[in-house]
C-alpha cells in the first residue's frame, strides 16, 4: 500500500490508476470501515482512503484532542483490506492556511446532530469537498451510521455537480447491536455493557411505528424516558422522513429513526430506517 | 465548435480531450472575453467557452431579466476564436432544484462591490466550483476587470484544493479607455461619451500615488467629488493593497485602485493596478 501526505504526490501517484473509488474516515478504524473498504474494490480499478481527523467539524468543547489516533495499526488494517493507497494528510498539507472558502449547507445543517453541533456539517462537507478533489474519485463510499452525514454529502455532490458517485455502506455493528465506532473506545466497562440499549430502543419504536402507532412525539418521549432512567442524557431521539429528514407526518411513507445520546461523557449515535 | 448545454453530454464529449482549457462567461461577448479565448489556446489543448446568465449572483434589483442575451451572435465569435466546445446549460440543466449547497467566502465578498451588491460573490463562487466540476479543466481564464471576482476565484481554487490553474487575462479598453462590458450596451450616447471619466480617473489617481501622495482618503474623496460633478454615483472608489484588498496603509506595498460607479441607470466598475 502507498502512503501519501502530500496533495502533489497523490495525484502523481492516481494519475494513471483508471476508476479510482474513494473512502475518507478520521483513522482509528473499526470493522465498519474495513467493510467500506472491501466494498469498494466492487466499484473501481484503484481503492483509496484517507486518514484525517478534521478539526474544522469538531466544536470548541468537542473531542477533537483527545480524538483517538491510531496510525500504524490503521496502516496494517487498510493494507489487509487491500487498499491500494492511503492519503493522510498533515494539518499543514491540507490546511496550509486558515480554511475561509467553506461549503455552507442548507438548513439541514441546524437540525438533529447539527442542532448539537453547531457548525459540524459546515466542517464535514468542506472537508470532504477537498478531499475529492485531491483524489478525484469516481466512486465515494460512506458509513450509514452517520445518517445525516451521508445524507447531506449525497445532496452536496449532487448539487455542486461534482462527477462522483456516493454509495452508502451498512452499518456493523457488534453482536449486541451496538453500531460499531470510533468513539465506543471511550465507554467505561459497564458504560460497553449498557450502550447496545440505544440501537434496542431503536428496534422497539420501530416495532411500535410497524404496528401502526403514528403517536411520533409520544414514541420519541417514551424513549428518551427509558434511557434517562438507565442514565442516558439524550440529545434526540426522532422519527423523520427519510428523504430529507423532516418530522414524520404520516407512516405511508419511508421513515428513518435517528437517535444521539451520551452515556458518560460518551456521545453515541444510531438510527434504523423503517 | 460542438455545442452542449446537458452535463452529461458535455463530460462525454470532454472525456478524451487532454488539457481542457475553460472561460466560463454571461455571454454579450465582446473583445475582452475573445482576448480571453485567443489566449486560450496556449494553455491546453482543448478550448471550453460557457454561456450562463447565473441567476444565483444578480440581486433581486439587479439586472438578471434585461441582461442582454445574444446567443447567435456570441456563439458565431466563439466559433470564429478557435473554441472548441461551448457548454450552454439552461437554468433546467444548472439548477435542476433550488441552489441549497453554497460555497460561502470569508469577508472578502462583504466589501467594495460585495458591499452594493449582497450575495453576489457568494452567487460567483457557487456557479464557478459547479462549472468547474461539470467541465473539470486544468486551466480557467478569468477577466481582470473583475479585479475582486479573480482574486476571491484564485482563493477559493487554492482552499477548495480544485486542480485548476486560474489565469488572469488583461482587461481590453475602447480606445478612448473605457473597458469593455456587457452593461456597455446600456449606455446612452451621452453617457457613452461621458463613461472614459472613470478610467481617467483612475490614472490620475495612480499618478498621485506614484507622485507620491499618500492621502489615500482624501484621494479617494476628492475623486469621488469630481466623478458627482460630472452627473456620476459613485458606490466607492478605493485605494487598496493588491493582495487582500484591505485599505491600503502607504506607498510600500503593491497597490490597486478599484471604482464602482453609476451613470444614469448603468454601473461601471474599473480598476487600475499601481
């Protein structure tokens, strides 16, 4: 696998490598990202990921700092996968400069994850807006995990018109359910033992909602309540419509569930589509 | 020359172009864009001219419904200049759903013209990443006489990471001075007679500056006097450093003076490097 930081020699090294499919993470990767990974190879000639913990989507009091990096062992994991070619940028590669040009998304920036983190989805599409065009991919594969995330990126691309396809990959997660993520390494032991109860709560408003109950706001409270009782602060809980994330109206439609709360000082997100 | 206005079609008749070469332009042409066009053809391979009256950058008083449109004609002078592909999407093609997806620049586009014309350069920079995208060339070719449009493209190219080099091309002047622009056309007889003032004006500003005199307000004001005098509406004339536009501090420094100024119903802007 080659490793590249600098944005002259990845296009060096991409210029001749035909369908190139792309995936970006922050590092400290899990089993979700590996599956990105050997998705990929599906969709092109050459797999490229990169290694970037983005500072421009982390929040003045979020985990930025203490955000987990694990280069070499992300190095041996991608290499596995059979990725043919790692970008890990520097800060000072990718941003030489106080970043000002900024991708400004539309009001779906300010609601669920973005009402929590304000300016987060800002950081996000301008981050990932570079980020292809230093690999000018054809194919950009994203975790489903972050709902909102791949969401926006599919509008982004589309309206910017930049000639990539985005292709969403499941989510992994453990065998009790937790969705697989970077920021589960922060759970204490018996914080782990309680975390698959957010994608369990998931499941029985999905049940709730597939037997007819339309009761959106009741479901989303009932909920919220059980977590407090088992000591989780929750940011959301909500049923929306999945193509653009507004309030459900009705259940004749798709409907996704999306869920953010902290256990701790954890922050863990989920959703489920219905 | 090949004519396209649907995206797709454009990229397929692109794909095996090499060095692709790009002018994106409103149309109206006239002998500054063609300068553009001719100097073109030393940069690449493959000449793209656009035409696309970009709704996104006119105010809701500004000019977007009377803006002159002269399609047959421009499309005959492209022809005539070597282009090879012109890209002439309708506001269906370009904007197929409401613009949501913005790039927004930093401060810079709140001042000189930014500051009379709100949302204009937030309008600019939107439709040239997407015209970017849908035309990927290696180079584009930018007017001078949009002194703050070419400097805030240059920027946003350099942060987005877009692998494009922007070039610069020298503004063309009537011979009585007066730049060439699409909202030339506008103009009375009189007011036409009357229009090199502003070019004027600006060199003998720059002769002070060279002269010495470091009054760059009383410059600025004492202009703007003489400019009324004379039946003008000045919206600014400012002496500014070249590289960020901020006001200019003395003498040291590469300077460049910008105008904006009304004649009648028709705004004139120049610029004269010092």
């Amino acid at each position: 696998m080659q490793i590249h930081s600098s944005i002259t020699d990845l296009r060096a090294a991409l210029s001749q490598r035909g369908r190139i499919v792309f995936i970006p993470t922050m590092g400290n990767l899990h089993a979700g990202h590996i599956s990105l990974m050997e998705q990929a190879r599906a969709h092109g000639d050459t797999v490229v990921a990169s290694i970037f913990v983005n500072r421009l989507q982390f929040g003045p009091n979020e985990d930025f700092d203490k955000y987990p990096r694990t280069f070499q062992a992300d190095c041996d994991k991608l290499a596995a996968a059979g990725v043919d070619v790692l970008f890990a940028p520097t800060e000072a590669d990718l941003y030489p400069e106080p970043q000002e040009y900024l991708i400004e998304p539309p009001g779906i920036q300010n609601i669920l994850d973005g009402e929590f983190r304000p300016g987060h989805f800002r950081g996000v599409a301008t981050v990932v807006t570079k980020l292809f065009n230093c690999v000018q991919p054809q194919v950009a594969l994203f975790g489903k995990k972050d709902y909102q995330q791949l969401m926006m990126i599919r509008n982004m691309t589309r309206q910017l018109a930049l000639p990539i396809a985005i292709v969403g990959g499941e989510t992994v997660r453990a065998e009790d359910g937790l969705a697989l993520s970077s920021r589960n390494g922060y759970l204490s032991e018996a914080e782990r033992a309680e975390a698959p109860r957010l994608y369990r709560t998931l499941n029985e408003i999905a049940a709730e909602l597939r037997a007819g109950n339309a009761d959106f706001a009741g479901l989303e409270q009932a909920a919220t309540a059980k977590l407090a009782a088992a000591g989780w602060q929750t940011d959301y809980i909500a049923i929306r419509r999945r193509h653009d994330l507004a309030p459900a109206a009705d259940l004749d439609q798709p409907l996704v569930i999306l869920a953010a709360s902290r256990l701790g000082k954890t922050r863990l997100i989920d959703n489920l589509e219905v």
